[in-house]
C-alpha cells in the first residue's frame, strides 16, 4: 500500500511539474492573443475558460464526479470508444492551478495537460514553375487531370510510373486519413475516393474545406501565379480563381493539396478527410487527437500529419502509440524553420518523419534535418497539386513532402496488408542515397520502397 501511495505522489509530482512548466512556455512564448485563447492562465472574469485534456482510467463517470467536486465541466470525450480521455474546461472564476492540483490528485487521473495550440507548416513560396501551367488534360486512373501534376519532377524522381507498372499496386483497398483543414469534396478526382470524414471544427460529418470558405470575403485576380493571402501555402496559376483575403485564409486549400499528393503516388487509395485545422491553420491538439483516435478505430491504415508541436504532448505520444497498435502508420512533416530541431509528432517512436529536397535533389533550405529523428526526405519545393475550386496550386515545405512518402506507405500496404509501422519504416529506408545523412535514409524512391516487399 505504501509503495502505491508513493507512486502516486511520485506521479503527481512529476505531472504538476510538466504543466507548470508547459503553463509558463506557452504564456511566454505566445502572443497575448494566443494567451487569452488558452483562457484562464491569467485570471480575470474576461478570459474564456481553460481548456485541459485530462486522462481518467475511470472513465467518464469517474472524470464527472472529480469535475463535480472541483467545478471544471468535461466538455467531450476525445478518445472515441476507449472512452478515458476528455476534454475539461475551467471558469476563469477559478485559479487554473488549484484545480490542476485537484485534479492530478483525484483517484483514477493519471495525466493532465494544457490543451495547445498547433500550427500547420508552411514556407516561402517560390516562383511559379513552368509545369504549373501545363493544363493539357490527361487521363490519371480513369479521371482526367492536368499533364504537369501527373509529370512534374517530383513523380520522375521518386518513380511514380515505373512503381505502378512494374508491381500494379496503386493503394486499392487502402484507406489514408489526413488530418488538415479539411478537403475540397466537390473535387471531381478525389470525389468517388472519399470515405466518411469528420469535422471536428464543428462537430459534423464530412470534413469539407469548403465550409471555411465565404464568397463576401474574396476578390477576383487576374495575376499569373498570385499567392494566396500572400501566405504560405501556394502559388495557384489560373487567372479565374479567387484569392482570399485576411489571415483567417492563410492556409485554405492545405488539406486539399496534401490530399491530391496522396492521390498522385496512391491513385487508387480512399482518402478520409478529417477537419481538425481551421483555415488559418489552427487546431487544438484536443480536435488532432480526436482525429488520431477516429482515423484508427474507423479503418485508416496511414495517417497524414502535415504539422507540427514545438511542445511536446503525452496525449499525442499515446494517440499516436493506439493507432500504431492498431495497424496504421503515422507519417509527418520535418517542419519547416531551417534548423536541425526536434518537432512533434515527427520525434515520436512510431512516427515516420519526412524532410524537404529540391528537384535537384539538395536538402530544402527551409527544412527542419536531423537524423534522427528524420527518417527520410521527399520532394517539397514546386510540388504541384490539386487546389480548391477545381483548379492547382504549386507548394512548398514539407507539408508537401510529407503526402507523397503516405501515398507510398499506401502502397506498400496495398503489397502487404499486413505491413504496419515497422515494415513500412524499413520499406522507406530503402531510399535514394543522395549523400546527406541529415536526412536519414535520403530522398523516397517508391520503386525501391515496394521492392523490398518482394
């Protein structure tokens, strides 16, 4: 009895520590703006409430009574059928840390965080390449696309053709969830391929990107490769499209683009789209770990994970660890700040994380190295891809890299079923040397990736 008396103290301690420390990082390294989203941390009637991601082995009832006695209110559940992890909030009529202290101390709590804010990762665009403006139609698997998305660079250098030729896999029967802001549904290629998303923006069916979108808030351009919101994201190159206004637009259409990457490398893979990204690129890691827990207990077996955490999260590690169980495999972008850095969920065991190459095969100047965590790099830089409205974009980062190594994990699935996270890592390991071991096993090729299968 004492031994388990003491480590629950040991916990405790050890848990209290890790808030008060993500506490101060977070109102040290936000914007007041960012602080007053996190709610609470300051006091005050004026700050919305506080949002906590708290695990209860009692489960629901069991995190209703400690909320009863405390006076936070459990707001959701994010773990789907498991059903022991929540979404708490707390009135800024308390003080944050008391009930933080009640809480690790309540019988069958064994973790609580602050509930962060995650940005999706974008870089400097570059000019449009000239292959953004080869709009001769071809037929791609029974849909008809643009010639310069089909044969851009990045498909010749990670031998796109030569893989669905020679082994006839094409991610049939593979369902891949991106976890974004959401795809465009009414893309005529991507339609047939969607299976029941979520929006957990909203907590509604689907996943449509479109639902961010408002015509009162656009202006027409007749720019030849206009940057939208002068973000990020893409360049687009037809003189029709809109460009949106404002930074709640900042990251409209990443979602979409990551989707139509997947669909270039695994055409005949289901993509699930899940909305847990608004259009200014936020999330709460509350909504990414709903997302996680839903793309595994609903059959995804890759998940796309175009972003990042500059703080790590114990509830994200344990998504990401559930999925795996149960079969999928968890791919994410590298980042994008220039430095060899740790990010998350990239340096997560279980994760396969993806950096940025050139056309010319040199690491992205933009890309986050380092191996490890690093498993491999894909082309990023002039990626072109499908945009919302039916038309294309070119992007940049390795956002963009990071679909293109999930579409191969969709084929090496479809070769396999029974392939998962480590046949799929050692599958990817077999790269393209390109001399540069900052970038772990070097840059995707997918013919040698679904080689080794066999």
């Amino acid at each position: 009895m004492r031994n388990e008396a003491t480590k629950k103290t040991k916990r405790t301690v050890r848990n209290w520590i890790a808030t008060l420390a993500l506490v101060s990082a977070l109102l040290v390294a936000t914007p007041a703006t960012d602080a007053q989203l996190l709610g609470g941390l300051l006091g005050g009637s004026t700050q919305p409430p506080s949002r906590l991601i708290v695990r209860d082995n009692l489960g629901l009832l069991g995190i209703l009574n400690t909320c009863l006695l405390l006076g936070c209110t459990v707001q959701q559940t994010l773990d789907g059928t498991v059903g022991q992890l929540f979404l708490v909030t707390v009135p800024s009529t308390l003080n944050l840390l008391n009930v933080v202290t009640g809480l690790v101390n309540a019988l069958g709590i064994v973790d609580v965080e602050l509930d962060q804010v995650v940005q999706t990762t974008g870089t400097s665009a570059g000019p449009a390449p000239s292959y953004l403006t080869d709009k001769t139609p071809v037929t791609y698997y029974g849909a008809t696309v643009w010639h310069g998305y089909v044969a851009q660079p990045a498909t010749q250098l990670i031998r796109n053709d030569a893989t669905h030729f020679t082994f006839n896999k094409t991610g049939a029967g593979v369902v891949v969830a991106i976890i974004d802001t959401g795809v465009d549904t009414s893309n005529p290629v991507l339609k047939p391929l969607l299976v029941n998303g979520y929006d957990f923006t909203r907590n509604t069916a689907g996943g449509n990107e479109l639902v961010d979108y408002s015509s009162s808030t656009t202006t027409s351009s007749s720019a030849t490769g206009a940057v939208v919101n002068q973000s990020t994201v893409a360049v687009l190159d037809q003189s029709t499209v809109a460009v949106l206004d404002g930074n709640q637009y900042k990251a409209f259409g990443h979602g979409t683009m990551n989707a139509g990457l997947v669909h270039l490398v695994a055409p005949a893979a289901k993509i699930m789209p899940l909305k847990a990204f608004k259009a200014d690129g936020t999330a709460y890691n509350s909504d990414i770990l709903r997302a996680i827990y839903y793309a595994s207990q609903h059959g995804a077996r890759v998940v796309n994970m175009s972003f990042n955490y500059t703080l790590p999260s114990n509830e994200l590690a344990n998504a990401i660890n559930y999925a795996t169980v149960l079969g999928a495999i968890c791919v994410s972008s590298a980042g994008n700040s220039g430095l060899q850095t740790v990010v998350y969920p990239g340096a997560y065991r279980n994760v396969i994380d993806v950096a940025s190459t050139s056309n010319q095969d040199i690491q992205s100047s933009f890309t986050n190295y380092g191996a490890p965590p690093v498993w491999l790099a894909a082309p990023g830089e002039g990626v072109v891809t499908f945009y919302p409205f039916n038309t294309y974009a070119a992007g940049w980062g390795t956002s963009f890299s990071t679909p293109l190594v999930s579409g191969t994990a969709a084929l090496l699935v479809s070769a396999n079923p029974l392939c998962t996270y480590a046949c799929a890592a050692n599958a990817l390991g077999h790269a393209d040397n390109i001399s540069n071991p900052q970038l772990g096993h070097g840059r995707l090729d997918t013919y040698t990736a679904v080689q080794s299968l066999y």
